[in-house]
C-alpha cells in the first residue's frame, strides 16, 4: 500500500480543515477538549451542518446521498474532526444499521429509511445484548411471534447506548425456537413511541445515563418492519457488526487524546517544579502510545482498503481489541497526568460551563470521568477476549 499524501489529499485535508474552522460551533469543541458530555442538541446540530456540506454520511456510497470518499479521505476526515472537537457522527444509523438495510432490506425500507437517517429525522439505537446473551449473543431470548401482518415482542434488552434519545430501534429477535440458536433469530426495526417499549437508565461509575435497559411489552411490529428474511437475522447481525468494530477502533478519538495527553502535561508541574512533559519516563510512555496509534493507523487503512468479498472478520475484531486498549492507556494516563487534581471529581461538574469547573486544570475531572468511560471499550461491541477466540477459529482453524 501507497500511504503517501497526494496533493489531492493535502487540499482535502485543508478544505476540511477550513470547514471546521468556520462551522464547528465553539461550544461543542469546548465539551469535548473537556470531556463534558454533549447533549442530544449537540449532536443533532453538528450532523445538520454536515448534511447541509454534503458531508452527513462520510462513509456511504453517492447513491444514497453518502460523499462516496475514498477511505483515505474517510481517515482524513475523522482524524481532523476530532482533533478539532467536533462529536463523533452517531454510528447506530450511519455506520451499523445503514449498512444493513442498504445490503439485505427491501426496496420500500431503503426508500423510507435511508434518507431518514441521513437528515437525522430519525435517531437509531441497537437492540443485541441482554441479561445473560451480551458476548454470547446467540443465545437472547426476546421473543417475536408472528400474529397475521404483525409480530409481537416480548423481552428485554440492555446496554442500549443513547436510547433515551432514539426514534427507531434495530433488535434482534428469537422467531423460532426449534432450531439452532444462531438460526432462529431475525432483525426487526422497531418504532421507540410504540406502546409497550420501556427505556429505563443505567447509571455508570461516571455518574452519566448514556446506557439504557429497554423493555418489551406485548410491542406490535409490522411484518413489513423485518429486514431481510425470517430466521436470518444473525446473518444481518455479523455483517452490522463487522462495521461496529471497526468503528471501535477509535482513530480519530485515539488521536486527539493522544493530543490532550501531551498538552495537559505541558500544562502540569511535577514535584520538582518542573513541566511533566520534561520527565523522560513520561515522554517514554507517550511515545509507546503514539507507536500504537500509527500502527492502528496502518490496520485500519488496510482493511479499508481490502478488496471486494474480503471478509473482515478477523482485522475488525484486532482494531476493535487494539483500538479499545490504547484507548484505555490513554485514559489511564491522562489520570496520571492530571494527579491529586483529578480526586475531588463530581458528576455534575460534566454539564458545567467552563467558569464552573472549580479549581485545579480544567481538564483534570474530565479526565477522571475519561478514565471511567473507557473502562467499557474492551467489553462492548464483543469483549476482548471474544474477539481472540474470533481471531483464533479463524486464523488457525
């Protein structure tokens, strides 16, 4: 592979760059250097100053309104808008169910839905894990039962990120439960103002409520809402999270934490009074990290750029592992970067403006609520350990 910058590239990268400057708004770029939480304002915003650029599906082909970008210029993309502080575009329609409905669903859902989502006239969440079926997703037990032009669902689903928000839900269902596990289960759309659906927040060690039980009462679901086939949703299932891992995988955010981490210990004073950023032992382990995120760097564009008919399995479970990890490092040394000073943290303090941050840096009770979130990335999407039995079965057999 040709990793080289054209002057093609180089004048994205700059176009991109002028976009950012002119159109991010300050207050969001301000959350995100401080790691406040970002409310759904925020996010419906950023994704309608895109879709107004033409930019609001980077990664979809131009029939369907996408950019039809090369995977380069997809990279480039990404790892400027987080450097610049701008939110990452919500994947659960663009990057998960997107995907899906343009490769299996019916004409009528792809005319109805694509476009949808595309404006942000509607906000997805994902239906897959459950109490006892998260890693081992073959085994959930939500259950939907044909009833004439209609199935009824009836079940439980948890770790549902953003779902307070969601106007639509992708779930995975049990429609026949004869056969094997893997074979019984297809994919409806659901509408979340449906009677019978129940959202109920999970608080996390941050003190946030990003993550959501959703409940399923006697829900009514048109027949016309199953994509693809009965009974072959754990197909429609693999190939949504192909793209889910990858996305994992973080570049873009892995890049301007890496950025955060320097600054903040240029920012910092050691005992000796001098700069963090002076201690070689420091500067070691910023380095490492850095070696890390080019190589995650040089993965990704390999698999972006494989061939037709690859399957992706096995380089999206090692980005999704990789990417969770250094994740984690950077998290975890950013608290120690930050110090005594990152102790008195208060949830609160994640909706605050920046006056009200309180004394010390201002980055330091972000970085803890940092440090927290990210304990999570090595087990969502598939744990860790998971995603080496995937790499294993199928490297050696």
């Amino acid at each position: 592979m040709d990793f080289t910058y054209t002057e093609e590239d180089i004048a994205f990268r700059e176009e991109v760059r002028a976009f950012l400057r002119e159109q991010l708004p300050a207050d969001i770029a301000q959350k995100a250097s401080r790691h406040q939480r970002l409310e759904k304002t925020d996010y419906i915003r950023w994704h309608k100053a895109l879709t107004a650029r033409g930019w609001g599906a980077p990664s979809w082909p131009k029939e369907y309104g996408g950019t039809g970008w090369t995977p380069l210029q997809k990279l480039i993309f990404e790892v400027e808008s987080y450097r610049a502080g701008a939110p990452r575009l919500l994947p659960f329609g663009l990057t998960m169910i997107g995907p899906v409905l343009m490769k299996y669903a019916s004409q009528a859902q792809k005319d109805h839905f694509l476009p949808r989502i595309l404006n942000m006239e509607d906000w997805w969440c994902q239906g897959y894990s459950e109490p006892g079926a998260g890693s081992d997703l073959a085994s959930l037990k939500t259950r939907a039962v044909r009833e004439g032009d209609h199935y009824v669902v009836n079940g439980q689903k948890t770790w549902n990120t953003l779902g307070q928000h969601a106007d639509w839900i992708f779930c995975l269902v049990r429609t026949d439960t004869e056969s094997k596990p893997q074979e019984g289960i297809s994919m409806l759309l659901i509408d979340m103002k449906t009677p019978g659906v129940t959202v109920r927040p999970i608080v996390t060690l941050d003190g946030g409520a990003e993550i959501n039980e959703v409940w399923f009462d006697n829900v009514k679901v048109p027949v016309g809402n199953l994509v693809g086939e009965e009974n072959r949703g754990w197909t429609y299932a693999k190939y949504l999270l192909g793209h889910e891992r990858t996305n994992i995988a973080g570049l873009g955010h892995c890049n301007r934490e890496l950025a955060m981490l320097k600054a903040h210990a240029r920012e910092s004073v050691g005992n000796d009074g001098r700069p963090l950023i002076e201690d070689v032992r420091l500067r070691d382990r910023i380095a490492r990290i850095e070696m890390d995120i080019m190589a995650l760097e040089m993965l990704l564009l390999r698999v972006a750029t494989a061939a037709v008919g690859t399957d992706p399995s096995t380089q999206a479970s090692i980005l999704k592992i990789r990417g969770s990890e250094i994740q984690q490092a950077l998290a975890t040394l950013q608290m120690e970067v930050a110090g005594p000073q990152a102790w008195p943290y208060s949830p609160a303090w994640m909706h605050a403006d920046a006056e009200e941050s309180g004394p010390g840096p201002a980055f330091a009770p972000g970085n803890t609520a940092g440090y927290f979130d990210m304990r999570k990335t090595t087990i969502y999407g598939g744990s860790t350990e998971v995603q080496k039995n995937i790499i294993a079965k199928i490297v050696l057999g």
